[in-house]
C-alpha cells in the first residue's frame, strides 16, 4: 500500500490540496517534491526553459526536470507549518512524491508502511493513508 498523505502545495497565489506518496527511498539533501506535469500546470510553474538532471532509481537513472520552489503543509488540523521545497518533474509519472527531507521536515513518521499507517511527530494518533491521486492531462 505504501503510506500517502494529504498536502497542500502553493505556488505565488495558487494552491492545491493532493495526496503524496511519502518515499523514504527519494533520498535528498534538502526538501523535495515530484510534481506531474498536469499539477504543475494547475499551480502555474514555468515549464519553459527547465533545466534537467540526472536522478539514479532502481535499475537505472531518469531526467527531472527543476520547476522551482514550492510552499508544502500537511492538510490537516495539526499541521505545524509550511515548508519550502524544491519542486521537480519526471515526465510520465502522475502522482505527487515527497522524499525523505520533506517528509521529516512535515514532521511525518511512518508507522507501518505496508497497511499504510503513519502519524506527526509528537503525536501518538495513527492515521491512515490518503487514497491516492493521479494526476494526469
């Protein structure tokens, strides 16, 4: 099942509410977020002049591409904030990901990843997983 979390993601004036995929393999240095293209419309980021890099994924490396920042908060009652996270692209996948560093910056700790429960840190309430969205054109 995976765990997946409702987020909120702002761009300048736009915002959207999704569910993320939390992927503790998506390891990063600082905050990131896999954007689809067709959520990266909605939310009004440039596509025009994007730089690509090289991402190594199990079994060999994918291009994806650097749409900006965005502003990322659990969407729920007990959400502590916002967090600045690089927002990325690689064409043909449609659901929203967030690796390992936004996920501890969001303060998400997961529980059991197969039944798909997690929880806030500090907080001792399970939750369940979100169902998941795909985003597509």
């Amino acid at each position: 099942m995976g765990v997946r979390v409702r987020i909120r993601l702002r761009s300048g004036d736009r915002e959207v509410c999704s569910s993320a995929l939390v992927n503790t393999g998506y390891e990063g240095v600082r905050p990131e977020v896999h954007v689809p293209l067709a959520l990266a419309r909605r939310l009004g980021l440039s596509l025009e002049d994007v730089r690509g890099e090289k991402y190594a994924v199990v079994g060999g490396e994918v291009t994806a591409f650097k749409l900006g920042r965005l502003s990322v908060s659990l969407d729920m009652e007990a959400a502590r904030g916002s967090v600045l996270a690089d927002a990325v692209c690689v064409p043909g996948e449609h659901e929203v990901i967030i690796n390992d560093a936004l996920a501890e910056e969001l303060g998400i700790e997961i529980i059991a990843p197969r039944r798909g429960l997690w929880r806030v840190r500090g907080d001792e309430r399970a939750r369940e997983s979100a169902e998941p969205m795909f985003w597509t054109e």
